[in-house]
C-alpha cells in the first residue's frame, strides 16, 4: 500500500517537473548558442588586431585596474573589463584607460563576469582569452608565456599561469585538499591567471557552466571532462596593490570554499571515471 | 463536536476552492497547482476513510498510525521545497544569461553610437 502511495506521489512530482520544463521553450532560443544566433542578427564590430582578448572581472579595483588596462594595451592585446557591479568608479577607470567595459547589472560572482568575458569574446570571433586579476596581481607581460605555450603544435587548451610560490597555510592546505578530491594534477588550482583557446571558450560558455562559482576546480573539471589538455606554466605574482583575495583572507570563507570544491570536485569525479572505465 | 469527516472534507474542500480562486485570478499558474489539488485530494481521502490510515500503517508496521500521516506529509513538503529549490536554479542561470547578455549589447550599444558620432562629425 505504501509503494502505491509512493508511486502516485512520484508520477504526480514527475508531471510536475515536466509541466516545470515545458516552461522555458521559449526563452531558450534566446539564452542558448546565441553567439551565432546573435552574430547573425546583429553584426558584431570586429578588430582585425584583437585576436587574444584579456578579460579582466573587477569588483571595486578602481585603484588599480587603470595601470593595468594601460599595460595589456601596450602588449597590443585587447582588454575587456568585467564590472561586478561595483561600487566605486572602476568602470570609468578603466573606460579612460581604453578598455572595453562590460558592465554587469548586479553582484554576480567571478566565474558569472568572466564568462560574460568570454562570450564576448565568442561573439567578437576571438581566438584566445587570457584572463587576469584587475588588482594587478598578475603581470600582463607574463601573457606571451601563457600563449607562447599554445602556438607550438599539440597545444593545450588551457594553460595556467602557476604561482606556487605566494602559497600561505590556507591557501596551501586549500591546494592540497583539492588536488587530492578532485584527481587533477595541477599544482596551482586557485590561479586567475589563464589563457584559454577557442576551443575551451566554446565549451565554458555554455548555459550549463553558468552556475560554477570560481574559476578554479569546476572550470577545470569541465575542461577535463570534454577531454580537452590542460597544463600550467611557472609565473611570478606581485602582492596585491590594494585589493584581498576574496577567498583566502578568512578561515570562514575557506571553509565554504573547501566544501565547495569538495562537493564539486567528488561529484564531477566519479563521473569522469564512469567515462574512462 | 464536529465529526473528524465533516472536518476534513471541509478543510480539502476549502483548500481546493482557494486553488481554483488563485487559478482564475492568475496568481497561480495550472502546473502549480496540480500538486497542491493532488494535496486536497490526499487530506479529502485521508479525512473522509478514517480506517484507511490505520490499514496503511499496519501494513508497513507503524504501531502509532498517526506518525504515518507526519511521515507523508513531511515527505510531502520536502518533496515540495526540493522542487522548488531546483526551479530557484534554473531561474538563477537563466538570470545571470540575461545579465551577461545585457552586459554584452550593452557595450555593443555604446560602440555603435561612438561610431555614428564619429561619422558624423
């Protein structure tokens, strides 16, 4: 009698979820593969030189995301700043820096901006994306390295730019705890500093990346999981000039993180074995 | 005193004529509703066949038959809120779309009008 109760509640909860989905037919042919969608009807401005654009999300780097914007211009790369919603005159900064200014309506997490970086650069038919700390953490002059790794052939999708080095017991123990959940053998897991070709955008824009919080395990998971390489280069970082990581300067925040990654990381994993096995 | 049926028919009936009044003001849309309707009908059925209950509980050895009826309806309402917390999801993502979209025409805007400025000048 019980499992007739449960069997009725179940195809009732399924119906449901199915008159849920029926829902958004829609809209989806506005939200998904709409860099083609869009490139057909609005004619994107495109920039012969900007083939490599330097995404930057910035929440509140007013200080120093001019200096910034001015460097990756004098490498001839082309910057696109990701306005997290902030508060202070960080779009304006880096708009007179000569920056492209995406400007996001409310707070919506680094990996939301970045990918906002992304699918412009999808829509501006870029061929790479670097991303990189608006604070000035990491140096634009360390971009040719990073891409210098996916011109040989063979290349990567995705190379890292690793600091092993700025590690702290937080962060280190983050490092490791990661490392160790999600099977990913790369040292530097937290890095912002990467470069991603085509290929690797094409797949992070997706709707169904959307959700990821931080550009770290999630993205990388993803990356391996689509069987696309990833490896990591040794770059120097600079102390932050004014900004402080978000994550690593409170053991509250750590342990969200962790938690976080944990949950992420155990559970894509079993997948991916699912696949090889 | 009332009889516990009159009670509970009352109560589902109610129930069922709030959700059909929601309906037809359109707070709340059919999909919705489908499952508080498929509630009523569960408290009507409950309600009105006292010895139902007493028949289920024996048959999953539940001694205490009323402790059947917190089972199902917590699992009722768990059922409900999980529900809702994957829908919550799906209106997160397709927010966030949105936001990176307007972000994008946004620029696009600005560039084309910087361009007609210019070509106008």
């Amino acid at each position: 009698m019980k499992d007739i109760a449960t069997t009725v509640i179940l195809s009732v909860l399924q119906r449901a979820a199915l008159t849920h989905m029926a829902i958004p037919g829609t809209i989806r042919a506005f939200s998904d593969t709409d860099a083609e969608s869009a490139g057909a009807r609005i004619i994107p401005i495109r920039d012969a030189s900007a083939d490599v654009i330097v995404v930057m999300p910035a929440r509140n780097e007013e200080a120093d995301v001019a200096d910034v914007v001015a460097r990756v211009i004098a490498l001839g790369f082309k910057p696109v700043v990701v306005d997290d919603y902030s508060s202070d005159g960080t779009r304006e900064a880096a708009r007179r820096a000569g920056a492209v200014v995406l400007e996001l309506p409310f707070h919506a997490g680094s990996w939301a901006a970045i990918q906002t970086g992304m699918r412009y650069a999808q829509f501006c038919h870029c061929s790479h994306v670097v991303t990189l700390d608006a604070d000035g953490q990491h140096n634009p002059e360390d971009i040719a390295e990073l891409l210098g790794l996916m011109a040989v052939g063979d290349a990567p999708n995705v190379v890292i730019g690793a600091c092993v080095g700025r590690a702290n017991r937080r962060r280190r123990l983050a490092w490791r705890t990661l490392r160790w959940l999600s099977g990913l053998r790369i040292s530097d897991l937290t890095s912002g500093f990467r470069a991603y070709d085509r290929t690797a955008v094409d797949l992070l824009v997706s709707q169904k990346h959307t959700l990821i919080e931080y550009q770290d395990v999630g993205v990388l998971l993803c990356v391996r999981h689509a069987d696309l390489s990833a490896v990591e280069v040794e770059v120097p970082m600079q102390p932050r000039g004014h900004g402080i990581s978000r994550i690593f300067n409170s053991w509250s925040r750590v342990a969200y993180y962790l938690l976080y990654s944990a949950l992420i990381g155990s559970s894509r994993r079993r997948r991916i074995k699912e696949k090889s096995g | 005193m009332i009889p516990l049926q009159v009670f509970a028919g009352a109560l589902a009936a109610a129930m069922v004529a709030l959700i059909l009044w929601m309906i037809r003001r359109d707070r709340l849309p059919v999909s919705h509703s489908l499952w508080w309707l498929t509630v009523s009908v569960m408290i009507a059925l409950f309600g009105l066949t006292p010895g139902l209950l007493d028949a289920m509980a024996r048959m999953v050895g539940i001694t205490y038959a009323p402790s059947l009826l917190f089972v199902l309806a917590i699992l009722t309402l768990l059922i409900k809120v999980l529900l809702e917390d994957l829908e919550l999801t799906t209106n997160r993502r397709r927010l966030l779309r949105l936001a990176q979209k307007t972000a994008i025409l946004e620029q696009e805007i600005r560039q084309l009008r910087e361009r007609l400025e210019n070509s106008g000048k």
